[in-house]
C-alpha cells in the first residue's frame, strides 16, 4: 500500500466519495492498491453482444469439420516415459479433456517509499472468455478424439476391454464415479499458473463418467485392489488433456524500486497439454506408469479473436487522476495505477474442431506409442 497517512488517506477518501461512482471506484482501488479483479459478473453478457471478431462458421461446416480425415501432428519429440501395458488385461476408465473457456494474466509492480520518495505500484489484469461455448460441438470433439484413441490402440495391437463389464468383474483401483460436463449441466476446473489464471470445461466421451479428484489429483486409490490387479496381469488406464485456447504473457511481480511498469497480454493460441491433477497424459491404475509431455504441443492455425469488451483504467479517470495530483502536489504521494481489460474469445467452430483434433490425435499418438 502506498505510504498514506491515516488523516491524508481519510481527506483522500472523502473527496473521492464526492466524484461519480465510476471515479469514486477508481479511487478507492487507487487508494488501496487493488488490482483489476477477477472478470465481472456481467462480463459474460457484455461478451455475447457487439460483432464477432472471426467468421463464424455455419453448422453444416462444423460438421463437416468434424467428419474430416485428422492429420495428427508430430509429438512424437515430446512424449516422456513409458507404460506396460502389452500382454495384460486393460481398460479405460477415463477420457478427460478439458476445454479453456475463460481466463486472466496479470503482472504489478508493488507501491514502495524509500529516501523520502513515494513510488505508486501498478496492475495490470486482462480477463478473457469465450462468450458462449457450444458444449454440443465440445462433445462431439471430446467423442471423436476418444475413437481415434481406441484405434490407435487398436492398431498397435493393443485391445482395450469394455469397461463397465471389466469393473464388475474385477472392481478398480480407482472408479469413475463423477459426471462430466453435460448439455445444461456444466463442469468446471480452474487452474492456476504463476500469474495466469484458466478456466476449464470438464468433458469426458458420450455415457461414460471420470474418477474423483482432490486437491492432489486421484489420490492412492484401493490399495486391495491394486495389488490383487498386479497380480492378475490387470491394468486400468486414465488419459487426461486440456485445450489450450489463450496464450498468457506476464511481467510478473516486483517492487516499483526497480521497475516502473507492469504488462500482461492475452493472445489466442491453441495448444494441448498434460491435464492438471494428471501424472500425465497417460496413467495406469495398479502400476502408476505414465506418459507425459516435455511441454505443450502447440497447434498452428487462426480459429479465433479477441475483442475487447469493456474495463477500466485509473489512467483515463478523470476524477482518480485529478485526485492523484492533487495528493502529489500537497502531500508527495504517488499514486497507483490500475488497468483491466475484459475481453470476448471469439471462436470459428469448424477451424476449433479441425485444429482440437489435430492436436489431441497427435496426443493419441504419443500416448500409444509410449506403450510397451
């Protein structure tokens, strides 16, 4: 907090009462030293209004785009470990995919005093999110990624039993329990990343459901179990991913002492990554082998577009800034600075569906391969 003292910070707080109530909020955040914020409640209704910033695909070239042949790309180069899976009796318990439908970035530089000089703090926040997601077309991609999986897996000789019937046999060492995102019923995961912030809509493939997770992913399971699995030759597999709708930058945190500014940025980029709360992308049950990611596999291609919707900044208050100065010039404090700018993800459906695909068979991919 800048270095007030308390009767200044009162005369400051009463004048600021006096402006209208959009200054009187930049004044209080000023004041306080409050970043942007988490994105407004409203911001979703501000995002489905105005013009889209992309072409919007018709439903017949969504599917379409969906009935095309998937070209995977190259993962091969980031794929990590190895699973056994050869010679056992295995299923799939669970096809996880995430889906980013919001965020937020951000970067400050904290208020400091030294040397009898007030330096004021800064705070940047940028908020996105996609303004409708069309959970259909989620589910469809979800559904048609998971029979690419099947067949890779097929194809390498591998055959996945039916899991319902496998599980009443055999129990599990973890059993999927939990629903998924489904048509007016919406999953949600928020993850945190440094200064970034993402949230996510849980799919799972059509009739099928997910293990529980807690705050350290799916936990030891049934121990029993896991042992009467490795002696039977048995095998459950979970696979989990995320798309990755948003490319984050951040200049992080520091002390307005050494750096005057802050930025964050928001761009949209696709990429498929190692779920959160997975070991991998790739996990077996009894065993607890996993196929990871070296990294995120980025997917090349334009399918969407930000657009700025709305926000705030104390740098074009009229009200914060004259306050500013007036504190500056009577009492020699700087003031704060604080940016938010909320933003709509603009999304071309079909070309979501191509590039999703592209990505998660190359994930696949990578996944049976590190199969032995």
């Amino acid at each position: 907090m800048p270095h007030l003292h308390k009767p200044a910070f009162a005369l400051a707080l009463c004048a600021g009462l006096a402006l209208p109530a959009q200054a009187q909020f930049g004044n209080l955040m000023n004041l306080l030293g409050a970043g942007g914020g988490a994105p407004k409640p409203d911001q979703a209704a501000a995002a489905a209004q105005g013009t889209p910033s992309i072409a919007q695909a018709t439903p017949e070239q969504v599917q379409a785009a969906l009935a095309e042949p998937v070209v995977p790309l190259d993962a091969g180069a980031l794929a990590r470990g190895n699973v056994a899976l050869k010679g056992k009796r295995f299923y799939v318990a669970e096809y996880r995919v995430l889906f980013e439908v919001g965020g937020s970035v951000s970067a400050n530089t904290r208020a400091a005093y030294l040397g009898g000089t007030d330096y004021g703090g800064t705070n940047v926040r940028i908020n996105y999110l996609v303004p409708a997601p069309d959970v259909a077309l989620l589910q469809a991609i979800t559904d048609r990624a998971y029979a690419d999986f099947v067949a890779r897996l097929q194809a390498a000789g591998l055959s996945p039993e039916p899991a319902e019937a496998f599980v009443r046999d055999n129990g599990a060492v973890y059993e999927a329990t939990q629903e998924a995102t489904r048509p007016g019923s919406e999953v949600y995961e928020d993850a945190e990343l440094g200064y970034g912030k993402r949230k996510y809509m849980v799919f799972v493939p059509t009739g099928t459901k997910m293990v529980p997770r807690g705050f350290a992913g799916i936990g030891a399971g049934n121990i029993g179990k896991r042992i009467d699995y490795s002696k039977g030759s048995l095998e459950g597999v979970s696979v989990g991913m995320v798309v990755n709708l948003a490319a984050q930058e951040s200049s992080g945190s520091s002390s307005a002492l050494f750096k005057r500014g802050s930025s964050a940025n928001a761009s949209a980029a696709m990429e498929i990554a190692a779920a959160p709360k997975h070991l991998g992308v790739l996990q077996t049950h009894a065993n607890a082998q996993f196929v990871s990611l070296g990294g995120p596999l980025a997917v090349p291609g334009q399918f969407a577009s930000l657009r700025e919707v709305g926000g705030y900044d104390t740098q074009k208050d009229a009200g914060v800034k004259a306050l500013q100065l007036f504190g500056a010039l009577t009492m020699g404090v700087a003031g704060n600075s604080t940016r938010r700018v909320d933003m709509a993800l603009d999304v071309d459906n079909a070309a979501l569906a191509r590039h999703a695909l592209q990505g998660m068979a190359a994930v696949n991919q990578a996944a049976v391969a590190g199969i032995n």
